[in-house]
C-alpha cells in the first residue's frame, strides 16, 4: 500500500502512552505511526517541565500541527490536580454563580441604596427595577465565573505544553446518569448548560486553547459507564433535538472539536449502533442537521461501551465511514497498531475506503493547521507557576464556600470525591 495511505490513517489517530517518558518500543511505533496527536493521562504528568519535555520528543514522531490534549474539566475529571492544584467542578462553578444570583435577587444593589426615597414612593416600580438589575448581575455572575473556569484551565493546561483540553461537558445532568457522571455536568436544563459552557469556550478561546464539547448526541439519559459497558438511551428523537442537542445546536460554532459518545439510542434512526460508529449520528445530525464544521473526535475506543460492542479493528473502520476524524486509542499499544493496521487493510481492499480515508486525512490535517498553528506556549518560571497555583486555589475557596465554616454550598464536598470515576484509565 502506498505511502500516503498510511500516512493518512496514521494521521486519524489521536494516541495515548505509558509513562513519564517515552520508552524504545512507543518511539518505534510512533515513528511508525505518525498520529495525529497526544493525549495525557494522570500516568504521564509528574510535572510541567517532564510533561512539556515528554511532548517535545513525542511531536517529532507526530503529524504537522499535532494535537496536545488532556482531560481537564475540573472536578473528579482533572488530570493536572496532583501537578498543579485542583479545579473546582462544572457543577461547583455553576451553583456558585446560581447562589450569588440569588443573594443579587434577595436584595437591592448597591446601586439603589442611595434612592430609598424613591422607592418608598414607587414601591413597584423600585422592586421591578430590583429584578431586572438583579437578573442583569445574575447573569454577569455566571458568565464571569464560567469564563474566568475556562481562562484557569487553559493556563494551567498551557503550563504543560497542552493546546487542547477535552472540555466542556455538554450532557444534561438529569437523574438517570447521576451515579455516572456526578458532578461533572453544569446543569439540568439545557439553556443553563449553554449558558456555563458559552462563557467557560470564551475563557478557553481567549487563551489560545481549543476545547471539546462532549459526549455527543448526550449521555444525560444514560444510567450505565460507557468505560464498561453500551449504554441504551431510550429517550426519543423530539426529547433528544429539544434537550439534549440543544448545546450543540447552540454552540456549534464556538466549538473547536465535538467528542461523541459510545451510547445507543434504540428510539432513534441510530437504532441499536453506538453512536461513535454511527453515520446517522455523526453524518446525518452532526455533519448535516446541526451543519457542524469543527473536528469531530470519538470517545475512547479502548472502552467497554464500544469493544463489547465489536472489534477494535471494525470500531476503526466503521468510526471512519460514521464521519469521525480523529480515533481516540488512550493506552494500549497493541489496540493502536491493530487500528492503524485495520485501516490500511481495508483501503487495500476498497478502492472506495482508501478514498475516504485519503479525503479525510487530508481535511482533517487542514483543520489541526488552522486550529493548532501556533507554537508551543512558553514554559512558566517557577514564580509564575506559584502564582497560577495560587491564584486557582483562591478561585476554588471562592466556588467551594462550604470548605469553610458557615459556607452554603451542600455539593462542594461532592465535588472532589475520588470515588466518581475518571473518563479513561489513568
């Protein structure tokens, strides 16, 4: 098979590694390889400067423009916590900003404590402009707070050589999926999801950090962990449009890349198929319907949701054909190479297929040049590192007041339970 075909499915693959530091066997099939890019775990971060040196030598066997990602949502989900300093959860920055909304609608801004005679005169009108200036500054709370989670994220994410973090959650945080997901997702509703997840892209984008709006279509509904199991989301096409897509639909054009997920919705035209190797899903509502133009990545392929499901080797030729762009593979090598060589079999055997790949390793490559050209950021010096650190400690205290005494937020000691597990193995 010709060169550029595997060069192509090399470049589909986004990759994960063992250690601290690469070992002879990874720079073997890494030179082999050529992914598309990186993603870090906990196992592979001891520091900033190891995290940026084990990125500096892994590149040099990458594609152009590579990918550098890690999960850092904050919350159970953070992979810089031990390195740097734990990030407060979506769901604590969220219902930090509802309180706070609620103290601003319990009383008169400041603004008006000058006019209580007036007030006193037009009692309605003084508590009608009360709402409405409180609703204002409501509002500016959440996007504030939002925002700056983003902004945090992002330098920390940056100190280590990262131009790409796996966040925000988009799911729903309905009851089903709570044992699941806990803390990880921002709201119930869909407009307060969007309205987190709009500031937190902001914060993200105004650092230079590209993020990932998951898990597409929406794991809200689902009451089983696609690390160990399919998923089967019963709820129907109009609950699923109105509630759970409706951040996509919001969002689509703030959103860099868009991960989907390992779940089946059998009450959809998706049927019985996972969604991440699903042309319905991914073709025909992402791509078509919600006119998506952003990367889109899968989930985990070395997760159960989707190895119970069908081969490794299968999930890498259907996710291609569903419309996916890049595969995730987070740890084993053996999966990594059984993938790439799955894809370069089946171009040899499809005329068709090596066409598809071709045409999608060549779009693909054009959006990480777009989204990933600049270089890395530069490393921190020690006394700008300490004050990174410092200054998202004090943002945590600031979300979290339950630490403290008399603090009010009931779910901050939920927030950081180690229990609520990680989205890959660690």
């Amino acid at each position: 098979m010709s060169a550029s075909v595997r060069r192509a499915a090399g470049s589909l693959l986004v990759v994960g590694l063992g250690g601290t530091e690469l070992t002879g066997v990874e720079r073997a099939w890494l030179k082999l390889v050529q992914p598309a890019g990186i993603i870090l775990f906990r196992r592979n971060i001891a520091d900033a400067r190891q995290a940026r040196a084990l990125f500096s030598e892994a590149a040099g066997f990458c594609a152009d423009h590579a990918l550098r990602c890690v999960d850092v949502e904050g919350g159970t989900v953070d992979r810089l916590r031990d390195a740097l300093a734990p990030m407060p959860s979506a769901r604590a920055v969220a219902q930090a900003a509802m309180d706070e909304r609620e103290d601003k609608d319990s009383c008169f801004p400041r603004s008006q404590n000058r006019d209580l005679g007036h007030a006193a005169l037009f009692p309605a009108l003084a508590t009608k402009n009360r709402r409405k200036d409180g609703a204002h500054a409501g509002r500016d709370a959440q996007e504030s707070m939002a925002r700056e989670h983003g902004e945090l994220i992002a330098r920390a994410v940056k100190a280590f050589g990262f131009n790409a973090t796996l966040a925000p959650v988009l799911d729903l945080a309905l009851p089903q999926s709570a044992e699941v997901m806990g803390t990880r997702c921002a709201a119930r509703t869909a407009a307060g999801v969007v309205e987190y997840a709009r500031a937190f892209l902001a914060g993200l984008a105004a650092q230079g950090v590209a993020g990932c709006g998951k898990h597409f279509p929406g794991l809200g509904a689902g009451a089983r962990d696609s690390h160990l199991e399919t998923p089967a989301i019963g709820r129907a096409w109009r609950d699923l449009w109105r509630e759970d897509l409706a951040p996509y639909r919001a969002l689509g054009g703030q959103l860099p890349m868009v991960m989907v997920n390992h779940a089946v919705y059998p009450a959809t035209k998706g049927g019985e198929r996972p969604a991440s190797v699903s042309k319905f899903w991914v073709t025909a509502v992402l791509r078509q319907r919600l006119g998506y133009r952003g990367m889109i990545l899968s989930d985990d392929l070395e997760m159960g949701g989707i190895l119970k499901f069908m081969s490794i080797e299968e999930a890498a030729i259907e996710a291609v054909r569903a419309g996916i762009d890049l595969l995730e593979i987070c740890h084993s090598a053996e999966l990594i190479l059984r993938a790439y060589e799955a894809l370069i079999t089946e171009s040899e055997r499809s005329a068709a297929f090596a066409k598809l790949l071709t045409e999608r390793a060549r779009e693909t490559a054009r959006k990480r040049a777009k989204l990933f050209a600049a270089s890395s950021a530069p490393a921190l010096s020690a006394r700008q590192f300490e004050a990174l650190r410092s200054r998202i400690l004090r943002y945590g205290e600031r979300i979290a007041p339950a630490t403290r005494p008399g603090g009010k937020n009931k779910d901050a000691a939920r927030v950081e339970h180690p229990a609520i597990r990680e989205t890959s193995p660690a």
